[in-house]
C-alpha cells in the first residue's frame, strides 16, 4: 500500500535547474527522494487527487522553456505542453532530447545551447514562446505506464545523494522546467504547482523538500517539510483546510481520510475557496499580477499583500424581507462580504432591551467564523436568555464586530502516519515577518501510536518550536508496523494567519408577530337544491400586536360552485384590499390589516353540480414574508404560500385559527315529477320522482284526488272521476319542488246521435264532451254520399246543422290530445229540424 502525505508548501535552492533537484537536496542522512507520482488515478488514501505529474510555469514572450525528465522515450514516457493560447506540444518518445539520465545530469540541469558543453548537463527538449504565449504554460511528466497495474514496481527507498533509477511504472525520477530569458539567463522562481504527488516507500525515513508557497492574498511563506515519514503521499496549501458544511475553514483535524470536506487542488479557484500555489524557489520579482491559462482563462500570481474589509452588510429576515424579521421561530440572517480571500471571526451581539448597551445578560450574542466572499449569521428570533423576543414598532440594533485573517494557509496532511520533527513553517513577508507561529487543533482524532502535543493548540506556537509533531520514529518498513500511528488514515491539519485588526459595523432591523384570525365561515342556507345560489360570510381579524401588510385572504371552494361573486367591507379599523382575484377554485385577497382590524367577505355562488357529499369550503387568512404567527408559522426560509403548511407545523404543531372550514351544507338534485300524463276516467294513475320526498295536489279541481302513497317517490293516484287537467307537486328533502299534471279525458264521446235545433234547448247542437279540454281538435260532418258539408279546425260545440236537410250524417273527429296528438273518433248524427 501507498500513504499520503496531504498538502504542504514549497522553496527553493536552484542554480541551473528547476524542478526534482530541489525537492531533493536535502543534507539529512534521514532524507529520501521523492518520486513524482504521475497518473490520473491512485490509491484514495496516498493520491487522493491524482495528476499528470502536472507543473505549471510563467514564461514570456521571446523565453525558452528547455525541460527534461528520467522517463523521456521510457515505454509511454514523455512531456506534454499546453500553452496558453491553447497550442499543445509533445516531446514525443526521443531519447535525445529530453532525457536526463542520471543523478549528474539532474544536479547540473539542461544544455542552455546546442554548444554548451557544460559537464554533465542534459540535453533538452526546448519550446521558444510567442508573443501570443505569454503566461502559464502546463507541462505533464508521463511515466513509463500510466496506471498502477500488476507490473508496476514501486521505487526502492533512495537517499537523496544516491545514485537512482527510473523504475517502470507510473513515476518519475528527476524532472526539470528550466525557464532561460532572452538573454540566454536562466530565471528561477517561474515554477510552480498546485499539488505534489511524492513516492518515497518508506516509514524509517522521510522527506525534507523545502518549498514556498504564493497566496492570493499577496503573502510568502516557506515549507520545510522536516522529515514527514509516509511512504506516498500528495501535498498542497490552501485557505480554508477541512471545511463544514457550509464550506467555511473548521479549524479542525478529521477522524478520516474518506470524503474530507476539502477544496480539490486539481479544480480551479472559487470566489471563496484558494488553492494556494506552490513554488519550487521563491517567486521571481517579475511574475505579473495574473496571467493567461491553456484553458483561455486567467490566474492570479503575486501581488502586494491586500488588505481585507468588511462591506454590503445587511440583515434579512429568515424569508428574505429586508430590516425585517418575525418573532421565533423565524428569527433571521445578518449578513456581510468579506472582500479577498480572508477567513476570520465574527462576535455579534443583539441590544435587546434597547438602552444602548450591548453587554447586558438578555442581549443576544452569536459568535462564529467567517470566509472570504459572502457570509451569513443566522439568528433564531431569541433572546440572550433563549426567549422570545418582543414584536412591536421598536427598531432593535445589533453591533457586528469581524477580526479578519489575512495570509492565512492550511497544511492538511491526509494519511501522514510520522511527523516526528514537525514541519517548520515561516510567513516571509508582510508585517511581522518572519513569523513561525502555527495552530492546530486534533481534539477530534481518535489516539492510535504517539499523539500530538498539545492535542489542540489554538493560542499559537513557533514552528521552529514545536512544528504540530505526532508518532514515533521506526526502524521498520513493514507497513504492518508503519501504518499504526497517530496520523495513519486521518486528516490533520496545521494552519497559521496574521489578524488584522477588528472591524465594527451596526446594524438596524424590526421584529414582528401578528395573530391573523379566521373568526368565522358561515352559509346562509344548510340545504338547497342543483341551481340555486348559496351565500358565505367570513370574518377575519388581526388580533396583533404588530400591523401586517400583504396578508393574503383565501376562500377554496369546489369547480361546481360556479359564478362566484365576493364583495367584502372593513367592519372594524381601516383594512385596504390592494388586490383580490377569482378562478375556478379560490378566490384570494391580499390586503392590509393594522392590529385590531377586523373584515367582513361575502361569497356567493350557484351550485351547479350535485356534490359528492356536503358542500365543503373553506377560508383562510396567512402571513406574508417575515411576520410570525403564533400559530401558524412554517419555521423553514421558504416564502408562505400555503396555509395548512404554516397552520400544521412546528413548533405549533397542527391545527390554527387561521384556517375554518364549512361542511354542513347539503344539495340535492332538483326534484323531477316526472312527463305530464293522459289518463281515461277513472282509472288509476302512477307518478314518479326521481328521489324522495312528498306528493300532493294543487287544488281541488276537476275533483279531490286520492294520492295512495304521498311520502314515496312513486305512487298511485285515484279518484280521477272528472276530466280536465289535475296538477300534482312534488317536495324534496331539501324542500325544493316540481310539478305534473294528469289530463283526465274519455276514451267515448258520450255526445246524443240527434239533434234538434229547434230552439227548446235539448240537442239544439252536437255537442262533444269537454271539447274545450282538447283545443285544436278538428271536426268535420259527411252527408250520407261522402260529401263534406261542414269543417272546423277547433271545434266548439256549436254546430247546428244550420241549411242541411233532415237525415242521417257522419262525423269524424280527430281530438287533440294533451301530448299533442290527436285521437279519432267516427260516428252518424241524425238530424231533424
């Protein structure tokens, strides 16, 4: 197995090379080489971020980049350039340019001319930039392999003075990037990388590169790693180390190696989150600002040291309203930028009471740190006694004070199990300089071998001190016997920072609670039936005691609640609707209701389905953004757009007044007495409804008729002795009613067969029984040869036989019935004047 030593700094001791010489010119007997670990994936615990063996160097225009590598032309072998216009280069497979070939070779550096006959130098592979390819340019160190495989061999332990080999496998030797100017000098301090990935396989002996880390910030420091003994490891420097999960610095060491919470060195910087850069010698004077990279971007170089500051501070209430929070539990956000890549601390206290002090027992004090960028305070809407804080037209102020960290630097060392001598770490410049102060803190690592000590140190000690050492040197390279210590799968990190002085700032903001009140919802009938309209009357209060604006009024009723119509008053103070709205479900009105006020909503609709069950509706009365009602109060940043969701949860828990609902009406269909009939005399007739409920007649007239079973929905109906029209209605449950009428006629015409118009008042006409029952019905007289003698369309009993002669006569009559049809009858008439 591989170890991984995690995250360190760089410096220098450069002549003619730049590159693994430096990294190995350590004077300690203990001291072992470091093979650069060259492949694109690794051992989670040793190569957690593996690379290319990627270096990274500023060259200008008109500069010569010569470089070498043990694996040149070695199996897969080779470098890989990428400019920073974009252009790649490859050294290809060459073994004569390229190539370094031994410990010789790699003390005294490239060939800078085809005539330098300077002893032992290699010969390079050589790259002039163009005025287009000024900047950082990316070279990859390829191994003989690529991947660690069956056949990969991993290097033998080799002091730093020896004479070495170039093994087979994803790992190399010795490496160069020389930078030579225009002038043929050569310019050291160009070089750099975000991560080093080193195999030295061994826990006896350890690595002493000393490196210099660049920060964004404009700071230096130098790393002398001082012996750190893990048989591979990975190194880089950031400004946060082990994050939380907020991604701010923990000021922590993690029980693991697994997932840790730390910026990837291999991804490019964020607003908030710095991969420092890790030199080879310290950076040269002429390095600009920012540069170009491959990738059409730009990164930061050297700069003088920044200042960091405190701006856009602001509070915010937990649903997002400016100034503006509601009681708990909403409580809210103050928030703040940190201008440049500074973490720090916060101290922010609440003058709850309001005298002017910020030191009394009931004010609110939240401490904390903070990151570079944004940042964010949350507070709870409690007190320094954990109550409540009042609602009210009070302004509350609160004093932020942040202490910013500038230059600050974070070594973790991931899987590092021996750090028996401490690193020594040195800030260079900027006030105070040098300063060996570091911190630390490993109060979360479970104790396996010899711990650090102080297991936490947050006060700060020299490095040159006491450099956050942990294990116990072995003699053993077992790895049995080197994994069981102290650092053997953890991640422990060692941090150091200057603190600027403290920057104060005040903040304002208000507090409000309002207790909003569905008082009640109440129908103005408890039945009706499909078609009739139904009236609600809802009253809502704000029982305080903060004023709100933009509460939002809510009646939900049913899609077969149809045309609905709301008007609504201010019954008690002065509420202003400032915007109302109907669709097919709810009709919703946001409105201003100062504490007290009280509104009255009138709904109207028409039931234009049968419902399912009762009518059910229901009105609501929620709080906007950043008001807290006592009952009805989602704790989560979400905006309220739901009133059950407030109304049912924590801290509350379900039910509120906000919210009644209405069940108690109930509709029927309306009632059906079903087609109006004809029905002889005297028979019986039966009528149907289409539900239950009672029958009875309207009226008395042709006669009183028997309704056998008035309480059903079918019955019979006798007694129909006279004809004409008898009218029935029918009662739903729900007192709704319909009607139907029984035409009662003769199935004989029951007229004499003489007539007699002599005046005496005795069968003077033909007269039909009730013929004025039957409108539209028509007659017409034969003579006995089929002659028509008379016609009327509507007859009305009034033919005389006026101008005919005595004898016999037929008639036919089609009587219209009260369907409209009409129904014949045929018979002979004697007449005789």
């Amino acid at each position: 197995m591989v170890y991984c030593l995690l995250w360190l700094v760089l410096s220098p001791n450069a002549l003619w090379a730049e590159g693994s010489k430096e990294l190995n010119s350590s004077t300690n007997p203990d001291a072992d080489r470091a093979y650069l670990y060259s492949c694109t994936s690794g051992d989670p615990f040793s190569f957690p971020y593996p690379t290319q063996g990627t270096m990274k160097v500023y060259v200008k225009a008109g500069e010569t980049l010569k470089l070498g590598s043990s694996a040149q032309g070695n199996g897969q072998g080779t470098m890989n350039l990428r400019a920073p216009d974009g252009t790649r280069y490859t050294s290809g497979n060459s073994t004569s340019a390229g190539l370094i070939h031994n410990l010789a070779e790699e003390k005294a550096g490239p060939k800078l001319t085809d005539a330098d006959a300077g002893v032992n130098r290699f010969t390079p592979y050589s790259i002039t930039a163009t005025t287009s390819q000024e900047g950082i340019w990316e070279v990859d160190f390829i191994g003989p392999t690529t991947a660690l495989g069956p056949e990969t061999i991993l290097p033998s332990p080799t002091p730093v003075g020896a004479a070495w080999t170039q093994p087979i496998g994803p790992f190399i030797t010795a490496f160069d990037i020389t930078v030579v100017n225009v002038s043929n000098g050569v310019v050291p301090g160009r070089l750099f990388t975000n991560i080093f990935c080193g195999q030295i396989s061994s826990f006896v002996r350890g690595f002493y590169g000393v490196f210099h880390i660049l920060t964004k910030d404009g700071y230096q420091y130098t790393l002398d790693n001082n012996g750190q003994a893990g048989n591979g490891f990975s190194f880089f420097v950031n400004n946060k180390g082990v994050q939380t999960a907020g991604g701010k610095a923990s000021y922590k060491s993690l029980n693991t190696v697994e997932s840790p919470l730390i910026h990837n060195p291999t991804s490019p910087d964020t607003e908030t989150d710095v991969t420092e850069k890790i030199f080879f010698n310290t950076p040269s004077a002429d390095l600009p600002a920012t540069a170009k990279t491959p990738d059409g971007g730009e990164t930061w170089l050297i700069n003088a040291p920044i200042v960091p500051t405190v701006d856009k501070t602001s509070f915010i209430g937990a649903e997002g309203t400016e100034g503006k929070a509601g009681t708990a539990p909403l409580g809210g956000k103050f928030k703040f930028n940190v201008t440049s890549a500074s973490n720090g601390t916060y101290i922010l206290i609440i003058d709850v009471n309001n005298n002017g002090s910020f030191t009394d027992a009931i004010d609110r004090k939240l401490t904390g740190t903070v990151t570079s960028g944004a940042n964010s305070v949350s507070w709870d809407g409690l007190d320094g006694s954990g109550n409540k804080i009042s609602a009210g037209s009070a302004t509350y102020n609160a004093s932020l004070v942040v202490t910013l960290f500038s230059a600050e630097v974070h070594c973790p060392f991931i899987d590092v199990e021996r750090n028996v001598n401490g690193i020594k770490l040195t800030r260079t410049t900027g006030n105070g300089a040098p300063d060996n102060i570091i911190y630390w803190d490993d109060s979360d690592i479970t104790s396996t071998g010899t711990s650090s000590n102080p297991q936490t140190n947050l006060s700060g000690i020299s490095s040159l001190v006491n450099g956050h050492t942990w294990g116990t040197k072995t003699l053993s390279n077992d790895p049995v016997v080197g994994n069981v210590e102290f650092g053997n799968e953890k991640t422990i990190d060692t941090w150091a920072y200057v603190a600027m002085p403290p920057i104060s700032t005040n903040l304002t903001f208000t507090v409000s609670e309002a207790d909003l009140e569905v008082a009640s919802l109440t129908p103005n009938v408890v039945t009706g039936c499909v078609g009739q309209t139904i009236n609600y009357t809802a009253v809502v209060k704000n029982n305080g005691p903060s004023d709100v604006t933009g509460s939002t009024f809510d009646f939900h009723f049913p899609l077969y609640l149809t045309d609905v119509k709301v008007t609504s008053t201010a019954t008690m103070g002065t509420t202003i609707l400032t915007s109302e709205s109907t669709d097919t479900t709810d009709y919703v009105a946001i409105m201003d209701m100062p504490n007290g006020s009280v509104r009255t909503f009138t709904i109207s609709g028409k039931v234009a389905k049968l419902p399912a069950t009762k009518i059910t509706v229901a009105a609501s009365i929620m709080r906007p953004a950043d008001i807290t009602d006592p009952d009805a109060t989602n704790p989560d940043a979400a905006i309220p757009i739901d009133a059950v969701s407030e109304c049912d949860s924590d801290p509350s828990g379900a039910g509120c007044n906000n919210i009644k609902t209405d069940s108690t009406v109930t509709f029927l269909p309306q009632p059906d007495a079903g087609k109006d009939q004809i029905v002889d005399r005297d028979k019986v007739a039966t009528i149907i409804a289409n539900q239950n409920g009672s029958w009875a007649q309207i009226g008395t007239t042709p006669a009183v008729a028997t309704i056998n079973a008035p309480s059903s929905s079918r019955t019979e109906v006798s007694g129909l002795s006279e004809l004409g029209p008898y009218k029935f209605s029918f009662t739903n449950l729900n007192g709704c009613t319909d009607t139907v009428t029984i035409n009662v006629t003769s199935s004989k015409l029951g007229n004499s067969n003489v007539i007699t118009p002599n005046g005496d008042g005795n069968n003077d006409r033909l007269v039909i029984p009730d013929i004025n029952l039957f409108p539209g019905s028509k007659l017409s007289i034969y003579n006995r040869w089929g002659n028509e003698v008379y016609h009327s369309a509507n007859y009305a009993n009034d033919w005389e036989g006026k101008g005919l002669a005595d004898g016999t006569y037929y008639y036919l009559l089609d009587r219209r019935e009260a369907d409209g049809t009409f129904k014949v009858f045929k018979g002979w008439i004697y007449l005789k004047h």
